[in-house]
C-alpha cells in the first residue's frame, strides 16, 4: 500500500469514528473535543496493540525511529498526518480569535485582566508547591509549560454553556469570556518562552525576557498594523474573486501572520490567535460589506468548514499519543489528582477577585476548563520533547476531567440565583 492509499484510509476510518463519536458526545450532552480526545486515545492504543506500525509512530515518534526507518511508508503518512493536525491547531486558534470580541473585553478590562492573572499565578504556585512536596523533580522548562497549561481555559465550552443558559449578557460571563481570553494569551506567551528555550538549549533570563518583549510586540503589531492590512486584503480579493475571496484572503493572512510568528520564536498558534482578532475587527470596522456584523458572519462561514475537518484531527492527533500503559503507573496518576486540584481551586481563587457585585463562584467556576485550549498546549509541549510521558498522560487527565465538570457545575453555580 503506497503512502496516499494509507492515507486515505486513514481518514476514512477517522471521518466514521468521529461522526459516531460526536453523536454519543451530544447524546451525554457533553463538548464533542472529549469525545474526539477519547477516540484518538482509543484508535492509538488499539493500533499499537494490534502491532499497526502507523499508531506506533504516532504514539512515539522518538523512540519508533528504527521502526520508521524499516516502514517508510507509515512513516510518511504519520508526518502527513501531523502536519494536517498542527494546522488544525493553527485554523482553532485562528477561529476562536474571530469569536473574540474585543469591544467587550474592554467594557469589563480591569476586572477581568485580576481575574485572569489570578487564574494563572494560583494554580500553577499550588502545582508548584505540590511538585516540591512530593519530590517530583522538573526543570525550568518543565514548571514553564506546566504553568501554560494550567492557566489556559477553554473560551468555547464556557461560551457554549453561557449561550444555552441565556446568561451570555451576564456581567459575570463578560468577566469570564474576558479573562479566559487574557488566560489564554499569556499561556501563548508562555508557550512562547518554552518553545525559545527548548530551542535553545539553556536557561537564560536574558532569553526570556526577549522572549516575552518579542512575543507582546509581535500582538501589539499585529493587533494595531495588521487591521488594516486584513481590511485591504479582503477588500482586494472580494474584488479579485467575489465568489471565494474572503476565504483565501482570511486564510492567506492567518497563515503568514502564523508563520511570522514561528519565524521569530514564537509558536504559529499565537500568530494565529493574533490574526483571528485582528481580522474579526477588520470586518467589523473596514466594512467589505455594507453591513459588518454580516461581513463577519461571513468569514467565520467561509473558514468554518475547513477548521471543522482540520481541527478534530489535531484532537484526535493528541489522544493517539497518549499510553494508557501510563495511567497505570501510580505516580502518573497521583500528578494528575494533585493537578486536577490545583486546576480547580486556582480558578475559583480567580473568582474570589472578581468583585463583591458578581458572582464569584460562577466566575471561578466558568474559568475550570482547559479543553481545547489546554489540548492545544499540551501538543505544542509534546512536539517540542519538553515534557515526559508520565507528564503528559497526568495533564491530558487534567484537561478532560475540568472539562468534563464544568457544564453542569457552571449550570448549577449560574442556576442558583
């Protein structure tokens, strides 16, 4: 079978698992990222204990090089297939920041920049500390990655139960959107921090610094010079093409914005992320149409399609890497039960900031999920080898576990009045 024939196969099988899988996901009423997280890990490690020699290149790419060697038509596919999943990743990013509204973050700015701050400085000090209580030993890189991780939150699973409540207008909820946003920039530059010192090879203060006057540059630029030129880029195409200019010109900008990201020691994902708030404002002020709500609407459509193939994958990518071998090792599981506290009690200590005017409990509440958000990072840490596998196993727990409890914990916090 020669390396299109896999491939194809491949996707045949993932395209009817993950159909089915979604299917059972909104059957439980549950996000349909766990469902498709759950599936990779179940494909992966089925794979491998049928001997697939795909599954063990994609579970261990490290370690199955002699594997790659002798099978180079896996090989090839697996490379194909992570490829499709990290641009997934780059179009997730890059959707979510079109759903970002900025006008709104900063209608509720000052309160939601404490909440997020709170929300990553608390959980990762008690992760921290529990590291250094129970002698878990990790480097700089490590503890990094960790507090990124950690202080991302899901803004679409919190959004989706907002919006099911008819509690998205809630002062509350635009302190939550808000601060999830802010949460998941820093643990871009985080990300960024760690991807500049794994490259590098070494721990520099001077390094990091860099890293992070790079990385708040590089948003600010992108933010302030780069909404004009998406507005005359979508304003050209939609002249060029009228039928899929908006398409190819939203995606020529979140890929070259991304790819200036990587190629000044970011992470693609943050040029992406940038690129999504940038062109969610150009439309809405530079108006290709004459009505903006509509020419966003339209984007986000002309996207949407493509990000909905690429981005399951990317999940599906990160599950298959997992070894359930480890959530049999009693360490792996013990880091992910101190983590898991630590992910919740960080961000209901969040809360406890907002203000006495809001519900905090909900606020903390809404800000527990990592979901894609989290799974994203975890991925990015996994390719740059800057994480064990015991590590990576406790936080992908970590990321189903919030979640899969903050439905129906947010329901109820935001029930009670």
């Amino acid at each position: 079978m020669n390396e299109l024939s896999l491939l194809l196969l491949l996707l045949t099988v993932l395209s009817l698992a993950l159909m089915t899988m979604r299917w059972v996901s909104a059957r439980l009423d549950q996000p349909s990222v766990l469902g498709e997280l759950l599936l990779g890990v179940m494909l992966g490690n089925l794979g491998v204990w049928f001997g697939e020699p795909l599954f063990e290149i994609i579970m261990s790419p490290d370690s199955s090089e002699p594997l790659a060697e002798s099978v180079p038509v896996a090989a090839h596919v697996a490379t194909v297939f992570q490829a499709l999943a990290e641009l997934g990743a780059v179009l997730l990013l890059f959707t979510a920041g079109l759903e970002t509204s900025v006008s709104k973050m900063r209608r509720v700015g000052g309160r939601a920049t404490i909440v997020a701050l709170v929300g990553v400085v608390a959980p990762f000090s008690l992760a921290y500390l529990t590291c250094l209580l129970l002698h878990v030993e990790m480097d700089v890189v490590g503890h990094l990655f960790l507090a990124a991780t950690l202080s991302a939150t899901s803004v679409g699973i919190t959004a989706s139960v907002l919006k099911d409540l008819k509690a998205i207008e809630r002062p509350e909820s635009e302190v939550i959107l808000g601060a999830a946003v802010i949460d998941d920039v820093l643990g871009l530059v985080l990300l960024a921090i760690v991807s500049r010192i794994a490259i590098s090879g070494s721990v520099d203060g001077f390094l990091i610094g860099k890293t992070l006057v790079i990385a708040l540059l590089f948003i600010v630029a992108v933010i302030f010079a780069g909404e004009r030129l998406a507005a005359r880029g979508l304003a050209i195409t939609r002249r060029l093409d009228k039928q899929d200019g908006l398409l190819y010109s939203a995606l020529a900008f979140a890929f070259a914005v991304s790819w200036i990201a990587q190629s000044v020691g970011l992470a693609a994902i943050v040029g992406a992320f940038a690129a999504g708030l940038v062109t969610r404002n150009s439309t809405a002020n530079g108006k290709p149409e004459n009505n903006g709500f509509q020419a966003k609407s339209t984007v986000l459509a002309a996207v949407s399609p493509i990000e909905r193939f690429l981005s399951p994958l990317f999940f599906l990518y990160v599950g298959m890497q997992v070894d359930v071998r480890f959530f049999l090792n009693s360490q792996t599981l013990l880091l992910a039960l101190v983590f898991c506290v630590c992910a919740v009690i960080g961000k209901l200590v969040a809360g406890l900031v907002a203000g006495r005017d809001l519900d905090r409990l909900s606020i903390g509440i809404g800000m527990v999920p990592r979901g894609e958000v989290g799974l994203v990072l975890l991925g990015a840490g996994r390719s740059l080898e800057v994480i064990s596998d015991s590590l990576f196993a406790a936080l992908v727990i970590v990321v189903f576990v919030t979640t899969l409890i903050t439905p129906p914990a947010l329901k109820w916090a935001m029930g009670r009045e």
